[in-house]
C-alpha cells in the first residue's frame, strides 16, 4: 500500500501554480478535508492573498509565490497534475528549495519524482522523502472475496460518469459522519483522494487482473479502525474507457449500500460525446444486479452536483426529480449537505444490523 | 502490441514437461488452432509416444523427452505455465539447447527470460530472440471508443465463470469460419490465445485504466485484415475478482454479438466457492444491458461445455435446456461442433446488414 507516511498533523505547503483554486482539486480537497495542517498554498499569480478570497469554504491559508516564502514546514505537496500527469519544469526551483529545506516531497504524478537525478540525490543528501503516490505497491494481487469480512460498513460512491463528484461527497459525508460522532473512515481510489488521505492505493494504476484485489486491500486495512468506511468510486459502470475500473471497485470493495452521484444536465459521456448517459433508472439498476452476485447492494440514496444551476429554488426541484428517478433520498451535499445522504446510509445500515441480529 | 514475429509457418518445438495433454492448455492449442508446424512436443513422461495417442483431435507429433532429441525447429514455445506463472528450473537445459540450436523462445510466464542472465547473454551470443508475451506493451493508453469503427464484425465470447470454454469457443468458430470461406480473424485476450495467434496484448496485465484501450489496440489492428472477428474473453462480469477485465473487454471491444459461454452444471464460482453463479438469464440481461450504452450487442448463441456429461443423448438435452435458458441457439461446439454457433453469428451479421443498408 502507498503510503505517504506521517501526514496527519504535518505542517504542509501544497504547490498549486497557475490553477488555484478552480483547476486545482487536490490543493482544495487537502485544504478542505486533509488531516494535515496547510501553511502555505503556492500560486505565483495570487501570491498576496488568502485561500478564503478564492472560496468561502477554504480557510485563511496565505498564498505565497514560491518555496522561499513559505513559512517553515514538513512537506510540499504537488497539489495539481497537468494533463498527462507530466512534471512541470516551472516546479523546479520549488522542489529543489523544499528539499533544501529538509521537507519531503508528495507528487501524484506519472512523473515519478524519485527517478529524477537531481532530485533523487538532493532527498538523499538532505535526508527526506520523495513520495510518488502513482506507484502501485507491486505486492498487490488479485482479490480473494474477503471484502464482506470486515465489521466495518462499507459505503461505495458510484456514479453514472467521470467528474460528477465520487470523492467529494465521500469526505463530505466522512466528516458529517464524524460530526455525529460516528467512527468513520474514508478508503481512497485514486491520486487525489491519496494525497488527501495520505494513504491509499491508485486502483486505476495497478495491472487490470488486480483491480478488486488492491480494493480489497485497503477496504481490509481500513476496516480494521473504523465502523463505518466512505470508498471514493472511480468512472462509471457503462463509461467506454474506465468501467474496468469501476467494475472492479464495485466487487473488490464488496459495498453494503452504494451512493449515486450524478451531475445534473449531463446527457453524454465527458470526453466521449459520441455515447449518450443511459437513463438514471438504469444506472440503479446495473449497478445493483451487477452487485448482487457478490454483496448485494443497494444504492441507498442519491448526490446531485447541479453545476451551472445557480438558484437554490432550481437546485432543489432537480435534487426532488433525480430522488425520484433513483427511487431513493437524494441531496446537492455542497449546496444543502449532506445530512439526507447520511440519514440514509445510517438507516439502511441500521436496518441490515437489525435483519442480521433478527437471524441469530 | 506484444508480437512474436513470424510465428505463422513457423517449425516449432512445444515444452510440456509432466503435463501433456490434460494440463497443457497452451500447447494443446496451438496443436489444435496454431498456424505454425508443431514438429516434437516435449513431455520426459511420455517420450516415445505420439500426440495423437493421447487425444485423438490431436496430429501425430512426435513427444520427445528433451530438445537435444527434437528434430530441427525455428523456436521453442513454452506450453505449461506452473500456478504463479514461475520458471521451472528442471526445463532450463531444454531452453538452453534451443538458444544454442538457433531457436528463438516464446514463452507466457510472469517470470520474463529476457530478465534471465544466462539466457539473455546465450540469446545474445546466438542471434536469437526470447519472446515474453506476457509483457504488455508500454504503449498502451486508454480507450477512445474506436472500435465500432472496424469495418470487421466482432464477435466477443463472453462467460458465466472463468474456465468455461471462451478461448476454444473462439477459436473453434474462427476454424468453421474459414472453413466456409469466410476471412475471419481471432482476437486474443489472454497468454495461451496470444501464443497460439502468435500476436496480441494480455489484456489482463496492462495498467487497469488502458484496459478497454489494450483491447481496441488489438481490434483495430486486426479489423484491418478480416471481416469477422471472434474475441476471446476472459472471466465474467460478476466474478468477485475478475470482473474488470471482462468489463474492460466488453466497453473496449465493441462487440455487435456476443456468444455465452457456460459449463453444464457449475453452480458456484470456480476458486471462489461461497458465491452462487446467478440464473443463466441474468448474465444474457447483464451484458446486453452493460453493452447497450457503449455498442449494443445481443446474447446471439450459446456455447455450452458439458465437462462431466459422457452419453450423448443426456449432453443434447443438457444443451436444449441452456439454449431455452438464454433464448438463442446453443450447442455444444467440442461434441456436436460449432455450426449452430456460427450460423446464429452470420445470421446477426447479415441482419445488422441489412438494417444498415435499409437505413441509408
């Protein structure tokens, strides 16, 4: 398993240039949901301002406009990936400062970081760690079924296309969760969800014969720690390049309640236009007969993401006709949170408990 | 796309040391479907004997005990892969006499002999090439929803289970195909029907997210030289660990038919006992339903492999029933051969025709 080793209550500065915060999505998930204590963002077109000024939701975290302004910290963190997943030569300068200063180095990039010259023998001679959280632990093989073993419920976003908010609405409801005292965990997928995590293994990066096997991997370790586990799904089930994936994480993961998450409007697949979105209907009913052989689970309730509807009286009638289009309780958990989506997680993992304890 | 150059026509010498012909699935079938000329097969344990002596679809190749006793050859082809996929060291000598008789060596295992230091230096030293096919191509990316665009029809042999007859499926009805003069190609997925084609990527080692692509790769490639494609599948979409290779597969091939593969009688999934295979009609409705958004294909005809049924009159019945199961055509293509199969697949072809043409 990746790990990025002590990154819960590190002091961190997270590399953000050019993109933050719009197209910066790990630099914001670290900011919102991370263990980690963010001192600096680095942006060199807001250096000056504050995180807050770009986001309301974001706290008051100094963007500065390189290595050398940031105050003192454990780590920097690559918090954006260009297309490609290549290393942006503009970097340079900060990471070799970073390691200078005696900081390790989190990347999610193809780029490894580690199989670069100068910064391979810099992080030797300056003693710190350069973390490529893309690179799949070779020890991960093909999944054995054991997933259904864990006392923890498991709780799967599934989504009816890339990019309709799966990891988002898994944090959201992994701290409303917390908030109610619930001894909750979140099981990352991919690299942004890692590098928020600061563990986890890049599902869609290991060898495709192994896909349910690192799921249920890291469904085993976090089930040891928590009651009740958010897993970050990956693409959708019919999507025409990614539903291995997805497919895998849906048997490795072995869910026992499945959230759908949909964009609203969205009628073709992202970057395939040429495939329209099958009816929601029939995502619900996909995923759960192609759940059914091997944990049987039910998508419990339903996230909207109405990007682009701006008023709050819209938003709700489209969260009320895609409750019904999915048969379940459905809520915008940005706009309303997520408190509906919980209520029902927790129900229906009440009610499995209740149907269990009944037959003994 | 791994290639093993001029494997067509080639003389060729099959390794099956302790295991021919029951556990020797590699080199049985490229005894049955190759198109190259097998001229000894390699089996200490029956040396002296005669392919045909064990099974009679087989030729009357000569097994002999080691390559020192094998007639002049182009390669040696490793045809038994242990569990694991590791090198047997008792089979080294055999693989060193091949390099120093001027054959190149293919082989399917994890282990990689271009990765052995003795054989790449002899290999080297000997003008011969060591062939893996088990490493996929480092070119590989994702999928772009291409294959639709083969002017070839493609065919995908999808199953119930691992181990149920989709390679063989596909190659028996790529035999009959040609038999009535059609130019049909075959697809391979996996090691064995890559050894056999002498071409094709190991879908089920490439990187999970190029899954679908490793698949389209091939497609394109081989739509370019056949009208009829018969792909071969692997595993099934509800197998607790396999499954995302079968999705990747299914989205990336594009398939316009599908032929079901099913063993009379397995009720539970092979290696992974405590989960029940669902009704036979619930696989025809999940993969028509998984394809539909993608390339809708239709269940056409299924294969049926009564391992286990001896009289003839209880297999036709055993086959009745799962054709009454799937609502299409169904036979057992070994016993009865593939005929049934392969008039339904030109049958869908030419009504996919003539729908086409009429909507001009």
């Amino acid at each position: 398993m990746a790990e990025t080793p002590d990154a819960g209550g590190d002091r961190i500065v997270v590399l953000a240039h050019g993109q933050f915060p719009e197209r910066a999505k790990t630099a914001v998930g670290v900011l919102r949901y991370g263990d980690s204590e963010v001192v600096a963002v680095l942006d060199r077109d807001h250096a000056g301002t504050v995180a807050a000024d770009h986001r309301s939701d974001l706290p008051e975290v100094p963007v500065v406009g390189s290595m050398a302004d940031a105050p003192d910290a454990d780590a920097l963190l690559i918090g954006i990936a260009p297309i490609g997943g290549g290393f942006d030569e503009s970097w340079r300068p900060d990471v070799r400062t970073a390691i200078e200063r005696g900081c390790d180095v989190v990347a999610g990039l193809h780029y490894f970081l580690a199989d670069d010259d100068e910064f391979a023998a810099l992080a030797e001679a300056h003693d710190v760690a350069l973390h490529d959280v893309r690179k799949p632990d070779p020890d991960i093989g093909v999944a054995e079924g054991r997933s259904a073993a864990v006392d923890a419920d498991v709780v799967l976003t599934v989504g009816t296309d890339c990019s309709v908010g799966k990891m988002t609405v898994a944090l959201e409801l992994l701290e409303a969760a917390r908030d109610r005292g619930v001894d909750a965990g979140f099981v990352p997928t991919g690299q942004t969800g890692i590098m928020i995590a600061g563990w986890g293994t890049p599902v869609d990066r290991v060898v495709s014969d192994f896909t349910a096997g690192a799921v249920e991997e890291s469904i085993l370790e976090a089930g040891r720690d928590h009651d009740l586990l958010f897993v970050e799904g990956q693409g959708s089930i019919v999507h025409p390049a990614y539903s291995a994936v997805t497919c895998g994480i849906l048997h490795g993961a072995m869910p026992d309640a499945l959230v759908l998450c949909h964009e609203a409007g969205r009628e073709r697949v992202h970057g395939y236009e040429s495939f329209d979105l099958p009816p929601i209907p029939e995502y619900v009913d996909l995923y759960e007969r192609l759940a059914a052989p091997v944990s049987g689970s039910a998508v419990v309730a339903g996230a909207l993401n109405p990007d682009g509807i701006d008023a709050d009286a819209e938003a709700r009638s489209a969260v009320d006709s895609y409750a019904d289009d999915i048969g379940a309780p459905a809520i915008d958990p940005i706009r309303f949170g997520p408190g509906a989506i919980l209520d029902a997680v927790l129900g229906a993992a009440e009610d499995r408990r209740g149907r269990t304890d009944g037959g003994r």
